[in-house]
C-alpha cells in the first residue's frame, strides 16, 4: 500500500518505519525541516531499541522516505496517518490545533477519495471534528479511521510489530476491511483486530491509560502503608498478582510515574468528563497520589541525614523516566534532583540515554557522571531513580570502597535488602523497609 504519515515523533517515526517494514511504500512528513534533513542525513531524533536499524534497512530498500512537502505525500498515498502531537492545554485539555492544520492540508490537496486515519491520542469526538475539517476544504470523499496506538516507550517496535490487539475506528465496513488487510502481518498469531465506532476507539486509548496509571498509583499508596505496618510490598504484589482476575503487570511501586503518555492522557480524559458535566474521582485520586509519589524519596533521604543536605553528595541513576528512552517528560528523576539541590546537596547523575536531554533542563546545577561508578565517587549516598537493567547488578564491593558512606535509596525496589544490609549498606525501599 501507499501510505502516508505525518508526524516525525515518537508515534510517527515508529508507526512509518513498522509499516515500511512489512513492504508498504511509506512517505514520513514533518515541516520541521531540521528534522526531516537529520532523518534524510540518517541522524535518529529518538532513542527507541531497534528503530535506528530498522530505518536504515527500509531507507535503503527505497520503501520509506522523509520530507516536508505534504502535498506530494497527499496525492501519492490512499491512506493518511496523522501522528503529530496533542500537547496538554492549561486546562488539561488535548491541543488539537496541529490535527486539525494537518487535516486542512490534507484536504487542500486531496486529488481523490482518502481514509484519513487519526493515530494521535485524541479526545471523544475528534474524528467529527477532522471530518468536518477535511470536507469543509475539498468536494472528494473522505473516511475517518480512529486508529490509537499502543506504544510503551524502550520496547516500541515490538509493541507495533507484535500488538496484543488493534483497534479500529470506523463507520464503514470497507474501510474495515482496508485497516484489516493493513495490519494484517502484524497479526498473524491472531490476536484480535477490534472494529469499533470512532468515539469508542477514541475512549479506549485513553481508557487504557488511565486503568494502568491506576494500579501504579494504588500499589504505592500500599508501599507506603507497608512502610508504616512493618511488610512488604514485593510479596504483597507477588501473592496478589498470582490471581488470575488481577494478573502481575503494572503493579510494581516505585518513584510514581511520568512520560509523555499517562499524565497527559489522564488530564484529558478528566477534561472531557468535565466538560460532560462528570468528574472521575478515581483518577483525580490517581493524579495526587502521584504527585506525591515523586517527592517520597526526597522524603527518605532527608529523614536519614536531616532536612539541610548541605556538604552532602548524592548520586543520581536514572534520569529517564523509565528504561530504555531518552524521554525525560515528567521524569520523577527531575523532580528529585531539584529537591535534593534545594536542600542544599550536590548531585552527580547518570543516565546511559537521558543526560543529553536532562542537560537542557538541569544545566550545570548537577555534574553529570560518565558512568555508574562515577557518579557514586565519594557519594554519601545512592538514589536509584530509573531502573535500567546496568543497574540491576552492580559491584556493591566496589560501591562500599568508593562511597563516602554506604547509603541506599532504591526508588524501583531492585536490590535485594536483606543483601545489602548483611554487606553493611543502609537501604531505603518503597514498602520494602521491614
């Protein structure tokens, strides 16, 4: 097939590479023309596992290209993705003024009957509002396919690759039957391509979202109550998610969540029920429980050395606000570090991916190591923030010589504590401070 994205980022790049790479010809579009010259020049704007390679191999095979000119990506393709991005208003609400821009200029240049396929998170009703902005511009016909993706940052081609299920969004079994024949290589174990109405489809993103963020934000106000009553968490969330009706996934406590996704797309789905005269006390719950969550260990470190940090040095791993991404949107790991140099400490961070990116916002306020060993150099301390597999087994030997004091705060319970307390450590858990 002839396909169009448009969009760049996270959601386009990926969806415009995975769909090269089954064999459709894809035409990426961006007028960001910086970004599209680096993707033309072979510079990759994100860190994702894989997507670097696969881009490569789908450029050379001539099977997807890169430009800023829409109008000729119009007229060459019969399906058109939009995949540019939704930023939160003030309000919380999603921004939908560069969907509807792509929609005009989809319309603009249409030469002939289009499906348009909305792969942007959007809120309830956007397909209305795209439709009407597509057929306000151009006589020809035009079908509107809610298609939302389900992308986890760090494992992304997988995700896209292999979906545990597609979701379609359309009023016309033709197209159906179109976004069924499109995706399906990427089905072939049979995993379910669901056939929705478009509001649906636009619900269930969010839906999703929303539902994982709650069992994060659940899990740590248990941690919390474990510290209090002397348990622990890990075997609580071992002998809970052993029943089949909950099941294992997201229920890890931690340093609270962030990222580009679970925040944003709980503001908006907020928004909506707002605007629809309902207010989603769960998820206003969710939301605070998370703020909360991301000051926890700045809490932990000052009830261990007391409230003024000053003459003490922290180091910092992870700065990503989760493994393998280079994302720092909402990272808790930011909002540690400032809190920790706001009372007075010095702060040396590592990060194999993020650093460059945190650099922008961080500037030289931190010292930013070049390796996991560096940054504990002298350190009174260890804050484990992000929990990249390099940091699962570290040479806690080497640690205790090179620490100034043997001091652990594990923001993502990776370390065994009863270990680390029998080699002389002092360790800090989530819920795990039995």
């Amino acid at each position: 097939m002839h396909i169009a994205v448009v969009g760049s980022g996270y959601v386009g790049l990926v969806a415009a590479t995975c769909l090269s790479e089954m064999g459709n010809d894809v035409i990426t579009v961006d007028n960001d023309r910086k970004k599209i010259d680096h993707l033309n020049n072979g510079k990759i704007p994100i860190y994702e596992p894989g997507l670097t390679e696969m881009i490569h191999r789908n450029v050379v095979e001539d099977r997807l290209t890169f430009t800023t000119d829409i109008a000729s990506a119009v007229k060459r393709s019969s399906i058109i993705f939009i995949a540019v991005g939704t930023p939160p208003g003030e309000d919380g609400s999603a921004d939908l003024q560069h969907v509807l821009a792509v929609a005009a200029d989809i319309a603009k240049h249409m030469d002939g009957p289009r499906i348009v396929v909305n792969k942007s998170t959007v809120p309830v009703g956007t397909a209305d509002r795209v439709r009407a902005e597509i057929e306000a511009g151009t006589d020809f016909r035009v079908n509107i396919v809610s298609n939302p993706e389900f992308l986890k940052e760090g494992s992304a081609i997988d995700d896209f690759m292999k979906p545990d299920r597609v979701v379609i969004g359309t009023d016309s079994a033709e197209v159906a039957d179109q976004m069924r024949e499109l995706y399906s290589p990427f089905v072939r174990t049979n995993n379910p391509v669901l056939v929705m109405s478009n509001r649906s489809a636009e619900m269930t993103k969010y839906v999703a979202n929303s539902l994982l963020a709650t069992r994060i934000s659940f899990m740590n106000e248990i941690a919390r109550m474990c510290d209090v009553v002397g348990a622990d968490v890990h075997d609580i969330r071992v002998g809970i998610g052993s029943d089949r009706r909950i099941g294992p996934s997201f229920l890890f406590p931690g340093a609270g969540f962030g990222g580009s996704c679970f925040p944003k797309d709980i503001r908006a789905l907020q928004k909506t029920a707002i605007e629809h005269g309902i207010e989603l006390q769960v998820l206003r719950s969710v939301t605070d429980v998370n703020i909360e969550q991301k000051k926890l260990l700045i809490h932990k470190v000052t009830d261990h050395f007391g409230e003024d940090l000053s003459g003490k040095k922290i180091g910092i791993w992870g700065i990503s606000f989760k493994p393998n991404t280079d994302d720092i949107r909402e990272a808790p790991a930011l909002e540690i570090i400032k809190g920790l140099l706001d009372k007075g400490a010095e702060i040396a961070a590592y990060d194999p991916q993020a650093m460059e990116n945190a650099s922008g916002i961080l500037g030289s306020s931190v010292r930013f190591a070049a390796s996991t060993y560096d940054a504990v150099k002298d350190a009174d301390a260890l804050v484990l923030v992000t929990e990249w597999t390099e940091f699962r087994e570290p040479d806690f030997p080497r640690m205790m010589d090179t620490m100034r004091q043997p001091v652990i705060f594990d923001g993502r319970n990776v370390f065994n504590p009863s270990k680390l307390k029998a080699m002389g450590f002092s360790y800090y858990g989530i819920g795990r401070n039995t």
